[in-house]
C-alpha cells in the first residue's frame, strides 16, 4: 500500500466525455475521504480551457509541458475519436506526460490516444466493444480484448466504456491502498463492488433492459452494488415493503427470473471475475457471496459445464504484473 501525496493527471480535450474525466476523479476524491491523498490536477496540451462532448467547460489547471512528474496519467476517451485521427499535439503531450508517469491509464477511446503515441504496442488493451475493431485495426501490434472491463499490461490500463473508467480507477485505489479501501469506496459511490478486470463487458446485470419497476429497480442496485450481502426472498421484500408472492411476481413478469436465480446470476458473474484476476475458488465463492464452495461448483456446472477449477486454468487474467 502506498503511502504520501499521489499525483494523478487528467489530460482533457475538446470533445472528451465528462463522465470519462469525472467518474475516476469522483473514485479517488472519495478514496481520499478514507485516507488516501490523491491529488487530481487537469491538463490540456497548451493550457487552455475545453469544452466536453456534451457542451460543457472544463477549467483546467494548465499545460501538458508544465506538469510536474505525475504517479498516474488518465488519458479519457471522447465521442470525436475514433471518428478523426488523434491530434499531433495530443500524442505528442501524451507521448511526453507517460514517459514521466508511473503508470498511464485510459478510459474508452482514450486507447486510441495512447495508440497513437505507440504505448500500445507489443501490449494487451481494451477499449468499447463497438469501437475495439477499429482500434486493432489502426494499431495491429497491439492485442486488443475486445470483451474486457478493463486490462493492465504492466504500468499501461486500458478500459472499456464510461463507467468502465470507474472499474478501473477502483482497480488503482486497490494497487494503492488495498481491496478494503476500494470495497468501501465502491459502497460510498453505490457501483458494482468487484467488477474485475476479467470480467465480461457484456455481463448479467449489462444484458438484460432495466426493469420498469422502481421496487424493483432499488433491489437490482442493492444487489449489485454489493453481493455478498443477505438476499434471501424474505430479506429482499422486507427491505421492499411488498410480500414475497408480489416480488415473486414482479422478478418473474419483468425479469422472467425468480429473485434467487438473479441473485445467483450476479454472484456468478463476479466470482468468474475474481477467478480471472487469480483468486482461488473458495475464495471467490465467499468474496462473491456464495455460500459455500459447493455451491458455487454447482452452479459453475449448470452454467458451463466446467469445475471452477477447470474454468480458471483455461481463461487467463485480463490482467499482467509488470515484467521484472
């Protein structure tokens, strides 16, 4: 765990997406609150103010060429990429800033800006799954994993889409300052507790439309926010205020699922992650929420037909220490 002031700088542009530049500083101001010193500075290539995809200013407070020696470069992604080629000035600011960074990191189509300075190269990354194509296609040394969350090839992340950029900044306050720290941060925001890196872009609670119910709705963000929390039929309606024939109905007519079953289909989903990231099979059954390794063996078999065991030999992490 790291100790002292942590340095993170956020290079924004002209059309970069505001939840790609918020949703990892909101990660490390709440961080913050349990201990940690990040301290976010906003960097444009010459200094001046930009305006996001959706019209809004960005204020920020100065110039790639000034910055100081950052711990960690944030390079976030924006709708006018992969549409035109990254800017000279941007690569080049980037190219500048990761050279003097401890670790680069990006959200989305920010992988096409650090392709262009060829940090990509020779390295497994990951971008939004309608645009990874494309990015394997401009930058063919790089391996792209187009189903990842997100992917660390020694000091350089790459990630998925938008609120993938927030999975990615929980995965850095756990390098940081361990899994306690980013499981409480994870709690505070009220997002998806241990989405790992492995982890597909296209996942349970990702799959399926919204359900329409507002009740329903609630107990969906309860569960995913934490999973290994007390979700039994009885336990869920209470929270609900509804009996447990209504939420019955109500899981079965707009999730064609029973409250059990989805439960358990979250569960799986993150302990495949947790299996992913290396974590062994029991372990994953407890941080997961299952209640015993068996039954996490069991539904493993009804699903694919595979051991976890077997499961975590044949897909390798999305993740990889850096090289000694």
């Amino acid at each position: 765990m790291s100790s002292g002031p942590h340095r993170v700088a956020i290079l924004v542009y002209d059309g970069v997406k505001m939840l790609d530049v918020a949703g990892p500083a909101e990660v490390f101001g709440e961080a913050n609150l349990l201990g940690a010193d990040y301290r976010i500075t906003l960097l444009s290539t010459t200094g001046a103010h930009v305006t996001s995809s959706i019209g809004m200013r960005i204020a920020v407070d100065g110039s790639a060429a000034t910055q100081a020696d950052a711990d960690t470069l944030l390079v976030p992604g924006g709708d006018i990429y992969p549409r035109t080629p990254v800017t000279r000035d941007l690569a080049e600011a980037t190219g500048n800033l990761a050279a003097r960074a401890g670790r680069v990191a990006s959200v989305c189509s920010g992988a096409f800006v650090l392709g262009a300075t060829g940090l990509l190269d020779g390295r497994r990354a990951t971008t939004h799954w309608k645009i990874a194509d494309e990015l394997a296609s401009r930058h063919p040394k790089a391996r792209v994993e187009p189903d990842a969350i997100y992917v660390r090839d020694g000091t350089i992340y790459t990630s998925a889409g938008v609120t993938a950029g927030i999975d990615l900044a929980l995965a850095l306050v756990e390098e940081d300052h361990g899994p306690e720290t980013s499981r409480e941060v994870a709690r505070s925001l009220v997002v998806y507790l241990q989405r790992a890196g492995g982890q597909s872009q296209f996942s349970a609670p990702l799959r399926g439309s919204p359900p329409r119910s507002p009740a329903l709705r609630r107990i969906v963000d309860l569960v995913t926010a934490d999973p290994s929390d007390d979700y039994s039929l009885a336990r869920i309606a209470g929270r609900l205020n509804v009996s447990t024939r209504h939420l019955t109905r109500l899981f079965r007519e707009e999730l064609g699922t029973t409250p059990a079953r989805y439960v358990e289909s979250i569960r799986f989903d993150i302990a495949k992650s947790l299996l992913d990231q290396g974590h062994t099979a029991t372990q994953a059954a407890a941080m997961a929420g299952f209640p015993s390794y068996e039954s996490l063996r069991r539904v493993f078999g009804r699903e694919l037909s595979i051991s976890p065991a077997a499961y975590q030999r044949r897909f390798a992490t999305a993740r990889r220490e850096p090289a000694e």
